[in-house]
C-alpha cells in the first residue's frame, strides 16, 4: 500500500503535467510552482524525475519545461484503444429514447462515412452498422466533410457526386457553400437527399485536436422531422456530442 506521502506526490506530478499540458506550450517552474500552489524546490524535484522518464523536457536555453516525447506516445496510444462505439452507446440509446427517433454515429472511411453505433427508442429497428454512406448526400457525411480541406471536396467532385434524389446536391460549389454553413452554425441537415422519405441532422465529435473524428446523427421518416424540429434535435444531440467528446478525451472546437 502507497502511504499519504507517495500519494500525493503522484498528484502532484500529475497536476503538472496537466499544467503543462494547458500551458500550450512552455512554462518556468517558478510559473508551475505558482499555479498549483507548490514550492518551488517541491516543483522542480518532481519535474526533474518526470524528465528523467522523458515525460517533460527541459529548453537548455530558457529553462523552461514543456511535454515530452514519452507523453505523446501514451496520448498515441490512448488514441489507438479507445473504442468510440463502446463509449458512444450507452450516450446514442439515451438520446433515442429521449427524441424517440434512431440514432447513430459515423466515421470517415476513405470517402465515404460508416455506421460504427445505432439505436432507435425500441431497439427494434433496422441495424445500421457497417453501413457505407455518401459524404455529400448525408447529415453526418456533410459533417465529416465540413472538416476536410477544401480539395478533397474538389477531388470527391472530379469523381462525381451521385445524384441520389432530386434533392442531392452535385455541384461542387453548392456543396462548398453548404459545408461552409454547416461550419458555420455547427450542424447538418439532410432533407431526403439520400434516401426521399428520410430527413437527419447532425453534430460533430471531437477529438483531443479540436478536429471532427465523428458526426452524431438523428433520422426519422420526413414527416417526423420537419425544419420547425431542428433546433430541439440540435440541442439534444449537441449534448450528447459533447459528453462523448469528453470521454474520449477530445476538445470541442471554439467559434
């Protein structure tokens, strides 16, 4: 068993790095001792034997203290054995009992978006994983795709935008005024573009960069989601989107 004195020097080292995380770059261990309310000799002690397992790195010149390599390698790893469709299901089942609609979350796979979680207020209804869906034709694609450079939509067009419904939109510069819209205001919509009796929106997921790493959808047969319904799915989903982008470690973007 660990006594108090070793415990709290775990915490203490742990808030440091978190410190330095935050940071956003380099900090003095004056500065560090500072904000976690540590003496200096106890701040430097701890970032000296973190250094020494290449968890923080020293600038020769400045002195100053920054993450090392050893920290992004276990962030890399992180990364790797997080299992969004776990993390996001007890999230999507919630979401679907309280909008009673299906739920379900995508990710970008080559150029296309699949289902890796659904679920409907029921249980019942059709399973949608594994599902490969058109970027431009879909809410969560639309999502995924807003966070693209702008090429790789001029790329997607040059192959050809296939014209689902009437309702699809194959113009690349139509296309690029919509995911600008979507940036814009933070959600997607998709009003019988893919399939004609379906209507969706959709809200990002992010990951520790601020980048969308996943898009959280709401479907329903058209009658069931009217334009005057945005805004509450919006609310409701956007909530969700944000408890899954905490537990996966990610940061929503800022306006």
């Amino acid at each position: 068993m660990l006594d108090g004195n070793a415990v709290r020097s775990v915490d203490r080292a742990a808030s440091l790095l978190i410190a330095l995380g935050e940071s956003e770059g380099e900090a003095g261990v004056t500065e560090l001792a500072r904000r976690l309310g540590l003496h200096k000799s106890t701040a430097s002690r701890l970032l000296a034997t973190l250094q020494k397992r290449g968890l923080v790195q020293q600038d020769d010149d400045s002195g100053k203290y920054r993450l090392g390599l050893a920290v992004v390698r276990l962030g890399g790893h992180a990364e790797k054995t997080l299992d969004l469709r776990s993390i996001a299901m007890s999230e999507l089942e919630g979401v679907a009992r309280s909008v009673k609609e299906t739920t379900t979350i995508g990710v970008l796979e080559g150029d296309s978006v699949v289902t890796i979680a659904w679920s409907d207020a029921s249980g019942m209804g059709h399973d949608r994983t594994g599902r490969n869906l058109p970027l431009h034709a879909t809410a969560p694609g639309k999502v995924l795709l807003s966070n693209r450079p702008e090429r790789e939509v001029i790329r997607l067009s040059k192959i050809g935008f296939t014209p689902y419904t009437s309702h699809t939109i194959v113009r690349v510069d139509l296309l690029l005024e919509e995911l600008a819209r979507v940036r814009k205001r933070g959600f997607a919509t998709a009003f019988g573009e893919h399939e004609p009796t379906v209507n969706a929106v959709a809200v990002p997921v992010y990951d520790q960069r601020s980048s969308v790493v996943a898009a959280l959808e709401v479907r329903a047969s058209g009658n069931r989601i009217q334009p005057s319904r945005i805004p509450e799915l919006v609310e409701k989903i956007r909530d969700v989107a944000s408890v899954i982008t905490e537990r996966i470690g990610g940061v929503v973007a800022s306006d």
